[in-house]
C-alpha cells in the first residue's frame, strides 16, 4: 500500500533520516518506533506532502506521491488521512460538527446529510454520546477518538498516526489501541502509528519498523523483536537504562 525507497531528509546539518526503504502492506497495523527525534514523524508527514524528502520516492497504492503539487496532494489526503498527537479539533464546534466538515466541504453534502453522517462515524468509535459536547468539555481520550472519527470521514485506505496514545491514561490508551485494531480487522484500513508505546506496540502491530540514527535498525513481528539478539533494539523495547542505545 505505502512503499518509501531510499528516502532522505535533512534540516540544517542534522541529517534526519538517510537512505530509509520499507514497505507497508495493505489492512496491516505498520508501528514505527525509535528515539524521540529519529524522524518518525516526518517520515509519514512526508506521505501527504506535509514535509517534502530531499531524496528517495514514495509510493501509495502504486503513484509516487512525493513530487505532487499541492493541488494534486489533496487527493493523496483524502486517501491517507493522519491523526495528529494533539486532536487538533475546533473548540467552537461540537464533536459531531468536527467530524461533519470534512463531509461539507470536500463531500459537498448538505448540512443536515454531513452530520447524520458523522452521528454513524461518532457511532463507530464509540463516543455517540459525546456528539453534541464541545472538545473542551471531553477528556483527551475521548478527543483522540473523535479525531479519528474525522480522519475517517473521507473513508481513507490508509490512516497515519502520530503518537496516537501520548498523554492517555492507561485505560484509554488501550481504547484507542481496541479502534486502531478494529479498523484494520473490519475495514481494511491500512494503519501507520508512530509510537513509543510499548504496550500497544507489543499487543497490536502486525509488524514493527526501528529507526535509529536515521536508519532502519529493523524490520519484523512482534516475536522478532522480542527475540532479537541486537542489543540496541533488545534495550530499546525492554525499556532499559543501560546498553548501547544512543538518543
């Protein structure tokens, strides 16, 4: 579904990431795990024009998507929708014309089309009964999952998640875990999460991609990871303080 090749990515003298290829099957849970600061982010960023590669091409469902002009990339982002670490949803609006916007503005539906539509979306991910509170008076969990309502609004193929559990409590983080797992089981919708999250890291990615030092350190399952005998990655998801790991 997504392949970057050779992709390279510099600001200023700090070389980001460097000569990264990978692929991404299409309904699988994709995590992509590394350092704070290693370029997760900006690798999928880079899928939807966000952040342009200085080398290397990356391709969805077949185009190369990395050289498209803005115009062009609007289609891309109704294919690939990304859920931002903060929820970025408008305070002025009510969950449920959050989720509807997208359907006005892009969809052409009439008003009272738009938001039925997102009532079913809102439904999906649980949070129906939240639809006519504002984004201030929901807790972050909750947030998180109406973002994720909106982000689905275009039914996307793909959906890239920036640290999609950062600054939940326990429960919700395996809430939000719980919908990512159920999107790809019911709607084979091909997710990429970037995360630091362990716990979801080791309960619901079908494969796992490391960054380190702007490389791929490894590629594999689950079991390969935690059967791993680098020690690099081995310290990198027991979590330890001590080893050879380098931010």
């Amino acid at each position: 579904m997504i392949s970057f090749q050779h992709l390279s990515k510099r600001f200023g003298t700090r070389q980001i990431l460097d000569d990264v290829s990978f692929d991404v099957q299409r309904g699988e849970v994709l995590f992509v795990i590394g350092a704070s600061g290693v370029g997760k982010s900006v690798l999928i960023k880079q899928v939807v024009g966000f952040i342009r590669p200085d080398a290397g091409d990356i391709f969805v469902d077949g185009e190369e998507v990395s050289r498209l002009e803005e115009r062009e990339l609007q289609r891309v982002r109704k294919k690939c929708a990304m859920v931002f670490q903060n929820a970025t949803l408008f305070d002025a609006m009510t969950c449920v014309e959050n989720v509807a916007l997208p359907l006005s503005k892009h969809e052409g539906l009439s008003r009272s089309s738009a938001l039925a539509r997102a009532r079913e979306l809102l439904s999906r991910v649980h949070v129906e009964a939240f639809a006519e509170r504002f984004p201030g008076e929901i807790g972050d969990g909750l947030k998180k999952r109406v973002a994720i309502a909106r982000a689905l609004a275009l039914r996307p193929s793909v959906v890239l998640f920036d640290e999609p559990t950062t600054g939940l409590d326990p429960v919700n983080a395996r809430r939000v875990d719980r919908l990512i797992a159920e999107l790809s089981a019911e709607a084979n919708v091909t997710s990429v999460v970037v995360s630091h999250d362990l716990t979801s890291i080791f309960t619901i990615a079908d494969r796992i991609v490391m960054l380190y030092k702007g490389k791929v350190r490894m590629t594999g399952t689950r079991d390969d990871f935690r059967a791993s005998d680098d020690a690099v990655v081995r310290q990198f998801v027991r979590g330890e303080a001590r080893g050879p790991f380098e931010t």
